[in-house]
C-alpha cells in the first residue's frame, strides 16, 4: 500500500524514473542527470514527498524518506585536469571507481577511505578520513560543486580555477551537511600524484597498554604519517596499529627500519604484517566506522585533546561495558570512535556517565547513528548547539529546502 503523497509524488514522474524495490522494500530512484534530479525534487516538492538517499543513514528524529534516490549512474568522469591536478566529476562515483581511474595516469587521491563509499555520502558526511593526520579534511580538497537545491533549483560554487573565485566560500556550507540543503552531483577535487613508494604496515599486540604505549613511541618517531591508527574490532583478539609511510623510497625505508627495530625492542612477540593494496583496502572497510553495511547499532564520535588518546586505556578499564565496543582511533585527529553492534550495545545511563567523563576532560561525545527508531533517545546526548548557529542554519533550511524535503534539519541542530 503505497502513501497518497507518494503516490501522486510517483504519478508526476516520468517513465525512465520509475522507482525500483530493493530488498528492505524502499523505493529507490536512479537519476541518470542533472535534469533527472531536478524533475525529482521538483515533484516532490509540489507533493511533499519526503525523500531520501541510499547512501545515507542520517535523518532527523521522526524523519521517515518515502523515497530514496540513488546517485549510482551519476558515476562519469566530465573533465581531467592532469597537469593541474584536478577532477571534475559526478559524486556517485565509488572510491574504488575512482581509484582505479586515477591510478592510470599515476594519480591518486590524498585520502583513504572504504573502496565501496560514494563521494556523494563522503562529501555529505564529511567523514573523517584514516589519512586525515597528513592531508586534512575532505573538504579543504573541494575547489568547486554543482548541486540542486531541496526545491529543486540548480546551484554552482566554486570552480577548477580558485584564484578566478571571488566571495563567500560555499562549498563549505553543503560539505558536512548530511544533505539537507541540497544534493551534491558533481564536485571538483584537488588529487596528488602517486609516491615513488609506499609501505603498510599493520601490528598486532593483545595487551592494550602495551598498544598504547607502542602507538604513543610511533606518534613521536615518525613526523608525516600517511596514516597512523589504533584500533581494536570486537570479531578479532588484541589491538592493531595500521602505519603507512609514503614518498621517496629513501626516506620511506629510512623511516621503517627504526619504527620496527622500537616496536620489537617494546615486546619481542610483536607480530607485524606488510599488507599489499588489496588488503589494506579490506582493513580500511571494516574501519569505516558509518559504513551502511556493517551491523552497527550504535556509533559515537569522542574529541579529546590529542595526548589524552593515550591516556584511553585508564578511561577504558574504568568503564567495563566498553569493552563490548570497537574502538578506533585515528591519531593525531583529537578524536576517536566508538561502535556497537547489536545485543552489546550500552545502556543510556552508561553513556551518560560517560559523557560527563568526557565533559569533565574538555572534550565532548556526539552520537553519530543509531540503527533501531526506539532507541532515538540517545541523541540526547549531543549538546546543544550555540544559538546564533542555530539562527543561520534555520535561514539557511528556509532558503535551500523550505519544506524540508531532504531532512527534517537535525542532524544540523535544527528543530
């Protein structure tokens, strides 16, 4: 039984747009233009058809999507800049598309995500990558954006020629949005050429402290990591730290050398492992701790000032029910995650101890998914944003999507 809105919201469609199924019974929408989109949040609009994206989790409390809209066949390559070192393309591109594109001209890009995620949800999201520690975040890589607006208008910031681009940076305003202003479908993207070498190395160690106090020692050693991560997944015993070290191949075994000799002098039973590109893209799938795939039923972002992560294994053990937790920690961001899957998830008393914890240390916990609508009450737990960015934001809602077709507002602490 198909909704009155959604269905006179589907009637307004035209055939090519016809929604699919998928196996949790939504309907998808596989926009296949600019044009395509626009036709779709322009009916919606005029039915107040609440929509969604496939890519995304992230919606308001009470916020249900009729529909969900697939960027998939918006994954084209429009324009390649190689001497500049710019991309101009459709963001339903996947990582692992994009990789594979860019490695033909030795190319790459400056951050390592999961190969299955989309530059449309990384951009929406502004997910932190595990090579944040060098290159900063994804957005400081956007030179330029097209977009369509909640009431279906057609946008452009920005540009591949930066010193050309005058005022207000507005490329900032959609990346991190979680989509409620407008749907991103094409970006323009600094790249990086590929380094003459690269080395991944992941350790094992299964006492925690000795994790710590080994992550701590790298942390100072080695100046510029590519990456540098401690983690620990509830599915396999102990702790890993995942280093890699690129540029020349000088320097990249310069660097190695030593960073091994420390961790064997710090436990002799330390099991390390080279991992090739294949596997470490494995690696960086189970760590992408929003990826929609994974059987999360709740993850939290914790920010610390960057020498506390190397107190954690006191905040830990004074906790016991986050041992049940997978922990990642991309060091040197100032912050860390926490995920549960089902049946381990704590209860919302624990959590907030833990959040005054946490408060107590300077730092601030915010709640980044939760999988079952019963449980909503936990985003609770975010504090309040400041009033005056409550104001803006609220105007910004009015401007780009006045009925609120993309989200209800909440994630961007917007009633």
């Amino acid at each position: 039984m198909i909704d009155l809105p959604v269905s006179e919201f589907l009637s307004t469609l035209p055939p090519h747009l016809a929604p699919l199924k998928n196996e949790a019974e939504r309907l998808l929408l596989y926009p296949q233009s600019q044009e395509d989109i626009e036709c779709i949040l322009k009916s919606a609009n005029a039915s107040e058809a609440k929509l969604g994206l496939s890519e995304s989790s992230n919606y308001a409390l009470g916020y249900r999507p009729m529909a969900f809209l697939s960027f998939s066949k918006l994954n084209r390559l429009k324009r390649y800049r190689q001497e500049e070192l710019l991309i101009n393309l459709e963001t339903g591109i996947t990582i692992e598309q994009l990789n594979q594109l860019l490695a033909e001209k030795n190319h790459r890009l400056p951050h390592v995500y999961a190969p299955s995620r989309t530059l449309l949800s990384l951009l929406g999201e502004d997910t932190v990558s595990l090579s944040a520690t060098r290159y900063g975040p994804l957005r400081q890589w956007v030179t330029g954006l097209e977009a369509i607006t909640g009431d279906g208008c057609p946008i452009h910031y920005g540009g591949e020629v930066v010193k050309n681009v005058t005022g207000y940076d507005l490329n900032k305003l959609f990346i991190g949005s979680h989509h409620q202003y407008g749907l991103v479908h094409r970006v323009i993207l600094k790249i990086l050429p590929k380094p003459e070498a690269s080395r991944t190395v992941l350790f094992h160690l299964e006492d925690m402290q000795a994790a710590f106090t080994l992550a701590e020692q790298m942390a100072k050693m080695i100046h510029d990591p590519e990456m540098l991560t401690l983690f620990k997944l509830k599915n396999t015993f102990g702790w890993q730290i995942l280093v890699t070290l690129s540029g020349y191949l000088q320097m990249v075994e310069q660097s190695t050398e030593p960073l091994l000799h420390v961790a064997r002098g710090l436990n002799p039973d330390l099991q390390e492992l080279d991992l090739p590109a294949k596997t470490l893209n494995q690696w960086v799938e189970r760590l992408d701790w929003t990826n929609l795939k994974e059987s999360q039923a709740l993850v939290i972002r914790v920010a610390l000032p960057n020498q506390m992560l190397f107190d954690l294994p006191q905040l830990l053990t004074s906790f016991p029910w986050l041992s049940g937790a997978d922990v990642l920690i991309p060091l040197r961001t100032g912050q860390f995650c926490l995920r549960w899957h089902p049946l381990s998830q704590p209860a919302y008393t624990d959590l907030l101890a833990f959040q005054k914890t946490i408060l107590s240390l300077g730092g601030f916990i915010r709640v980044l998914r939760i999988a079952d609508p019963a449980d909503q009450g936990y985003f609770d737990l975010n504090q309040e944003p400041d009033p005056v960015l409550l104001k803006w934001q609220a105007r910004l809602k009015q401007q780009y999507d006045p009925k609120g077709i993309l989200g209800g507002g909440e994630i961007n602490g917007i009633p």
